[in-house]
C-alpha cells in the first residue's frame, strides 16, 4: 500500500522520476511494516498433477499425503468404435471412445496401500477402492521381492523392470470418456505407515543412529529429494532435534531432558587473555539466532491435502512463512507453529563458559545446569583450548503445550458415491396421437438405486446377439413398486378418495400434485404394471416412499388392468421426458430382450418387453346396448373408440384409425368363438328366426365383438349372454 501511496505522490510533485523515487521508499516501507514474506524450508506444491520429466526425483512418503506422482510408462490412445441405430432410412451413428494404460511411480520407500485418486479434480477411486470410470487398477507397493507388472510384461518383454523399492500403480486399459478423451490430470492419497517419527527414519536411512521423540501432530510428510542434512535442519525448527554423543559416536535424538538428571558444570575459569569473560569465565547474551517464523504453510488433511496457512496469534505480517511438506489439521499446525515460536524466543538466550574439566557425559546436545544461572541449558559446541573448555550455550524450552484453535475453512469436496447398477423396465404403450398410427411407441425406463450412476449402454438382444441401441444417458427413470395392493376399479369415474402407496427406486424424484385441467392434458401419467393410472395429490413420507391420491384409473384403454387390481410390489413407472424412446423399427418377437449395462453391472440387465402391440392394438368398444323388439329378434349396437382419441369432444365423432371400420360379433370364448360375424358399422342385429336357431344351438352362452384393426384385433366386449330358450 506504502508503495502505491507514495508513488502517486511522486509522480504528482516530481513527475516520472519522483513517482520511481516515492515508489522505492515505499517499498522499503512495506518491507518494514509488512515484511518481506521470505519463505523457507521445502517449497509446497500447488497439488501438482502427474509428469513425467526426465531425472526427476521420487519422493519418500510417510504417513498419509497425496502426490502427483510420475509417469514411467504409457501405452498409446487405444480407439474402439461402436454403430448403433440405421435401418427404415434412419442414420447410423458411430460413437468412438478412448482409454489408456499408464504406469505413475508414487513413493521411493515402500507404502501400505492408495487410497482416494483424483482426475481433474474429481474422484477418480473412491475411499472404499471403487473406480468411478472403466478400467482396472493395480498397486505395486515397492517391497524389494515385488514381481513386475504382468502389463508391462506383456508390452516391454525381457527389459520390463520390477521397480523394486518404487511403489507406482497401473492402470489398465482406463477410459477416457469422462475426461474428454484424453489422459487426466492425476493425483494419489497415499499410506505409507505413520509420519510421526520422519526424522528419525530420514536419519536412519541414511547411515545415522537416531532416536527420535514422535511428532503427534505429523499425519504425513513428503521427502522430495533433498539432503538429509537440509531435512533434519528443517524439521528441527518444529521439533527439538539434536546430536548426542554416546561411545558408538554420535547419534541424533530428540532433546528430552526429562528422562535423565541433567549435569550441573563446574564454576567458570577466569581467563584474563580470554575471547569472553575473562573477569568472570562467563558471559550471557540475548541475540535472535534465526528469523521469527510468522506463518505456517502444509497441508490440509480437511481439505483433501491443499495447501493450508496458518499465523501466529497476533502477528500482522513479517518474519518468514515456513513451507512444511507435511499434512496437518488446522488446529496442531497453529499449535505446532505457536509452539515453535515460544521454543525459538526462549533459545534466544544463550551462554558462552570457560571450565577447567568437562565431564565426558557432556557434549553437544546435552542438557545442562549452570552455576548461578537459574533453568536448563543446551550444550550447542564446545572447544578444548589451553586456557580452558569453552562451551557455547542456549536457553532449553521444555515441551509447553500451547492451545490454539483454528478452522481449515470451507472446502469443496467431490462427493464419494459407490457405483450402484442398473434398472431396467422395457414396455410398449397405447398409441398416443402423435407419429405414424402404425409405428410402436416402446421406451425403456432406465434408472439406477441411490449412488454413482452415469447411465447405461442398451442393447437390443437377438438370437444371442447384443445389438447396440445407444446410450441411456445420467437422467434416471422415475421408477419403483407398490408397497400395498391396489384395489380392482372399472376406471369409469374420477376416484378422489382413492390412493396408492410406492417407494422409488432412488430418493432424488420428486412429485408435485395436479389439477383437473392438467390431469386432462396427460399431467402426473404412471404405468403400474399393465395400467396407466393419473394422480391429482401426492404425499412424501420420507425414504422414496410416497402417497398418490385422486387417481384416474385405466387410462389409454388399460381397464382391463385396472378391473384386476395390483398387488404389493408391481413395478411402477413415471411416464415423463425421462424414458428412452426405441427406435420402431426395433424387431422385438418372443425371444427378443432388451439389454443395459452400467460401469457397476458385472453382467447385462435384461427386461422384456411389456405391452408387446399395444400401440397397434384397436381400442375395444364401450356402451354395449341390447334391445329385444316386439316381433322378436336381437338388437345389439356398441360406441367405437380410436387409437389416439382420447379426448372425448362433444359434437365431434371419434376418428377413423384404422383402414376400415370392421368389427367382429363372437358367440362363446374369444379365443375359441363357436360362431363369429362381421359388421362394417357398430350394431347387428338378428332376426327372430336366426335368434332361434342361435339360442337353441348355443343356450346361455357370452355374445361379444371386437374391432378388427390395421394390424390386430381389440380385446373384446361383452355385449350380453343369450337365454337359455325363447
């Protein structure tokens, strides 16, 4: 801010040269007041996404942390392709999709296992191990007896190595679909056992004896690389480390004086030709021997491992911004950066002593008493000379637990659903009006439980042959069964009272109530089993399970369904936007089925088709009437219906569908007519001669007729039996 200020105020009195004059000075000022934001320690990345540079470093991982990792193998973009669709002067659509293998080197030390991976930021395998998308993983832990790769193998032959002591994962054969079609940007949670004692396991590893106090607060570290030296030396200003001499030479160690009596030193040499003290043999000073730390930066474990800052209590600025490659909550990485601050302050004490002997239990590192120096101190180097042993000395900062809460903030994960399969319901329905009369309406009604789901492949199958149809798409089919029977209606009248209780298949659907008007023009339609059924009130009770009153029963001339009632747990199904349309050229016969497979289907859903020429099939006539005339004989007359009128409009006789008018009038069962007429109009009538004979042939039996359609018969009706004599 000083900058800005300054430079516009410079250029205002001095022009260009006094706004670069007002423009240093202010930096020089907001260099005072807000500091220099210097950094140290092992720089942070930024989540990093998987590389694959030549010569660079694997890092070591302890504890749990997420890594880019490296990539050490790729195969080519393998293409596969696949036509649906064509037939009846319809396209042909060929959709292509891509996946990939790749090897990516996580750890250069041996791991527990992998946990969560993202692509593009979004969950690629969740916590429970599951892959969201097409593919197969493998993880090689890098223990020294790990076998190669049987992929690899298989593409690199004799020179594939085992990357012994490298843990790295495979994927085989990973599709891309969800990514654009190309490789995604990668990153790992990694377990690697505990972090709490990294520097000890850094000192061992390099040839160094070490016993470390652990570091609770540590949930995962990195080790990128760097020197040992620089890493110990780093990892010292968060927890006290130091060099202890012991008979097998030295030996790092964490500095717990608590657990041995300290040494007191003799009293000071006086050394008049001394460097210090020569008056007293000692002399004590207070200098700042680093920079104060005034932030913390690590990693978030709330936060899926993103870069966390934590400041100290009262700091506005200044002082350095200390970069720990290590996983923290928000709380212990304030605590450990407080904590760290009161140990630094109080090591800003220190001591240089002149004695005549030195124990042999002392050197550097140990914790000392001092004579006339109240407190403990840290023996940090020491020089025999002739005068005397000089030792240099620091304040000791006991472990002081520190309090300081701290919130990670909002963060936005992507959410971890388990892969659930498919659902699967094919049916065919009464022509609606709309298209070609003579093209089936079908649909299948794809949809999924609650979970991950992104649709489904459909095929159509055929002589033991999978025909691709297409794909469902994410939109889910409203779907579920009936958790009570429904009771038998002739679906004449509006039912108000009437009401059914379902529970969906997945919970996310919503109903909303409709009025006359809207029932009217299709609103609020449900295929239960065979009917067509329409609701005006809903009720959610929570669970998927719902409550639909006001019901319009058999309608699309179902009521043949609806007169045989439903019981507890037949399928229902919302007829919406969200149903998949088949194509009508789709052949479907006694032995045809439909197929859908999701990436969670370990094998092919199958449905058959419901409702198989329902479209086609003549609505059967309604109003049966019969009159018997006074010079004898049967009258009988019926109201045809159409296909695709459903609106019943006053004045305006139902249309014609079908090619003729053409009805046939059965005596017995439909199935096995004892005699059968036909009628170009809607009535017959019989002479009292042929009544006779008909009676005396076929006493007391059903009479009924039928439309006979383009393409096939209507159910029948009833019209009345005949007496049993005349």
């Amino acid at each position: 801010m000083a900058t800005l200020v300054l430079g516009a105020i410079g250029t205002l009195v001095g022009g260009p040269l006094g706004g670069a004059i007002g423009a240093t000075l202010g930096r020089g000022l907001d260099r005072e007041i807000i500091g220099n934001g210097r950094r140290e320690g092992p720089r942070l990345t930024e989540l990093a996404v998987s590389t694959s540079s030549y010569g660079q470093p694997i890092p070591g991982l302890y504890g749990r942390v997420r890594v880019p990792g490296s990539v050490i193998w790729a195969s080519d973009l393998a293409e596969r392709r696949e036509t649906s669709g064509g037939g009846k002067g319809r396209p042909k659509t060929t959709s292509y999709s891509y996946s990939v293998s790749l090897a990516v080197a996580l750890s250069s030390r041996p791991i527990e296992r992998v946990g969560r991976i993202w692509a593009d930021g979004h969950l690629l395998r969740g916590a429970a191990g599951d892959l969201k998308t097409g593919g197969s993983l493998r993880v090689h832990r890098g223990h020294a007896d790990q076998p190669p790769d049987p992929l690899l193998v298989a593409e690199l032959g004799a020179r594939c190595p085992a990357f012994r002591g490298c843990a790295f994962v495979v994927f085989e054969d990973l599709a891309l679909e969800d990514f654009g079609n190309r490789v995604p940007a990668l990153s790992f949670e990694v377990i690697a056992g505990s972090a709490t004692g990294v520097a000890g396991e850094i000192a061992r590893t390099h040839g160094f004896d070490a016993v470390t106090a652990p570091v609770a607060e540590l949930e995962g570290y990195i080790h990128d690389g760097g020197s040992a030296a620089a890493t110990l030396t780093h990892l010292a200003r968060l927890t006290p480390l130091g060099v202890q001499w012991t008979p097998d030479g030295p030996r790092l160690a964490s500095v717990a004086p608590e657990s041995e009596a300290p040494t007191t030193l003799s009293d000071p040499v006086v050394a008049p030709e001394g460097d210090f003290g020569r008056m007293a043999g000692i002399e004590r000073t207070r200098a700042t021997l680093v920079e104060p730390i005034s932030a913390l930066r690590y990693y978030d474990s709330a936060r899926s491992y993103q870069p966390g800052l934590q400041r100290a209590l009262g700091e506005a600025g200044g002082g350095a911004v200390l970069e720990l490659p290590g996983v923290l909550n928000a709380t212990n990485a304030r605590a450990l950066l407080m904590r760290t601050r009161l140990r630094e302050r109080r090591q800003s004490d220190t001591l240089s002593l002149r004695i005549a002997a030195l124990d042999p239990k002392v050197g550097p590192g140990s914790i000392v008493r001092v004579p006339d120096h109240p407190g403990l101190w840290q023996v940090t180097a020491w020089e025999w000379r002739e005068i005397g042993i000089e030792l240099d000395l620091q304040r000791h900062a006991t472990a002081t637990p520190v309090a300081a809460a701290a919130d990670s903030g909002a963060a936005w994960d992507p959410p971890d659903r388990q892969a659930v399969g498919s659902l699967l319901r094919a049916f065919e329905l009464p022509w609606d009006g709309t298209g070609p009369d003579g093209q089936p309406q079908r649909f299948a009604a794809v949809g999924a439980p609650d979970g991950r789901w992104a649709g489904a492949a459909l095929y159509h199958l055929r002589d033991g042959a999978l025909i691709p149809l297409g794909e469902s798409g994410p939109d889910r089919a409203v779907g579920g069964r009936l958790l009570e029977p429904l009771a038998p209606s002739r679906g004449l009248r509006f039912e108000p009272a009437a009401g059914l209780h379902l529970r969906l298949d997945h919970e996310a659907p919503t109903f909303e109530p409709a009025t006359t008007t809207a029932l009217a023009q299709g609103a609020n339609r449900l295929l239960v089993g065979g009917e067509i059924i329409q609701f005006a009130r809903c009720e959610a009770l929570g669970e998927g399970e719902w409550r639909l009153f006001g019901l319009l029963r058999g309608r699309g001339g179902t009521e043949h369904h609806a007169l045989v009632g439903h019981s507890a747990g037949t399928p229902a199904t919302a007829l919406d936007e969200r149903l998949w349309a088949l194509a009508g050229d789709v052949e479907f016969d006694a032995n045809s089925r439909l197929a859908a497979i999701g990436h969670a289907d370990d094998e092919p859903v199958y449905a058959t088709l419901e409702g198989s020429g329902s479209t086609r099939r003549p609505l059967s006539p309604v109003h049966p009437r019969q009159r018997y005339p006074r010079e004898g004989g049967l009258e009988l007359s019926w109201t045809r219906r159409a296909r695709g009128g459903w609106r019943w409009l006053n004045g305006v006789e139902q249309p014609l569908v079908e090619q003729d008018e053409i009805y046939e009038i059965g005596i017995g069962e439909p199935a096995k007519p004892e005699r059968i007429w036909t009628s170009d109009q809607p009535r017959f009538d019989l002479s009292a001669a042929s009544l006779a004979d008909v009676v005396a042939a076929h006493p007391g039996q059903p009479v009924w007729v039928r439309q006979s359609g383009s393409y096939a018969r209507s159910l029948p009706l009833l019209l009345t039996h005949l007496p049993s004599t005349i």
